[in-house]
C-alpha cells in the first residue's frame, strides 16, 4: 500500500522515470500468469493466457512499469471473480501492443467505470466486505500505461457480468 501511494504521489510531482528497454513482453506475461496461478488454483478458477497473436521479437518499454499493470490487472480480476475465469491476451498488430484481462466476477455498474480512475476509490460491491485494499490498483495503472505512451480502458456489461481492462501502446 505505502509503495502504491509512493508511486502515485512521484507520477502527479512528475518525478516518476520510466526507464525503457527492450523486452520480450510475453516473458514478462507469462512470469505474472504463472506467479498468481496459485491464486486461481486456491479459488478453483480456470485461469487462460494466450500470446499467440504477440508477432513482435521484442518490445520498449520499461519493464518493471509493464509488469506492474499487468499484475495489478490480473490481481484485481482474480480478487473478485468467485468462480468461472479470468484470462489474460497479449496480441500485437502495426501501431500498437495490447493486453487485456478479462474475468466472470462481480462486474462494474456503468456508473462507476469512470470512478475506478480515480486515487483511492472503490466501488460498492458483495466483494467489497471480503477483500479490502487501497483503491490505487487501477488508478496507478491507468497513469503508468500513460507514462508508457498508451492507455487504459475498462468495461463491464454490468453486475454480476464479469469485467475487461484493456491496455495498448504504441509501437515506436
């Protein structure tokens, strides 16, 4: 939690660096997959990666920044989904490199998207009494997917309707 409100607190001083290097983004992926598949094990979960469509030999981008999203991504998901799945797909097409994560949880009502965003915000949910954080995940996300030259979308169909963040950069 203090490193999530110390990375927020560099990002809006601008003192925030990112270092880019080239890497190889399905390594990075599939490190994370495999870190937090216990999780998904333990909640009975089927938990599914695809990189098939990932083309690129190599990537630049900082890789700490990068896998930082995707585990927060795939951490949230797997945190409120209580059975089905929660995917994660790496594809890469000419402009740009995407990530997206996508479960069957709780869902977001349409409202609260945008809220998500926002430091320290949470939203109401049956989950919300069980797991407790900080509200930085996706608000910490979406600013470094910024500093890394892309951007981040959430959507959900509604409660009780799973969820999808999408994450693209632009290939340089």
């Amino acid at each position: 939690m203090i490193n999530g409100i110390l990375d927020i607190a560099k990002i809006e001083a601008g003192k925030m660096e990112v270092h880019p290097e080239e890497v190889q983004l399905k390594d990075i992926v599939q490190s994370t997959y495999t870190m937090l598949q216990p999780l998904t094990d333990d909640k009975g979960l089927a938990f599914k990666i695809d990189t098939d469509a990932y083309t690129l030999v190599s990537f630049k981008t900082d890789p700490k920044a990068f896998q930082q999203i995707v585990t927060n991504l795939l951490s949230n998901a797997i945190k409120f989904t209580q059975e089905g799945s929660v995917s994660i797909e790496l594809w890469s097409e000419e402009s740009q490199v995407c990530v997206r994560v996508k479960d069957t949880g709780v869902g977001i009502k349409e409202e609260d998207l945008a809220k998500l965003f926002s430091d320290f915000t949470q939203v109401e949910n049956v989950m919300q009494k069980k797991h407790k954080g900080t509200g930085l995940g996706f608000s910490l996300s979406k600013k470094m997917a910024e500093m890394l030259g892309g951007d981040m979308q959430l959507s959900s169909d509604g409660l009780d309707k799973g969820s999808e963040a999408l994450f693209c950069l632009q290939v340089k």
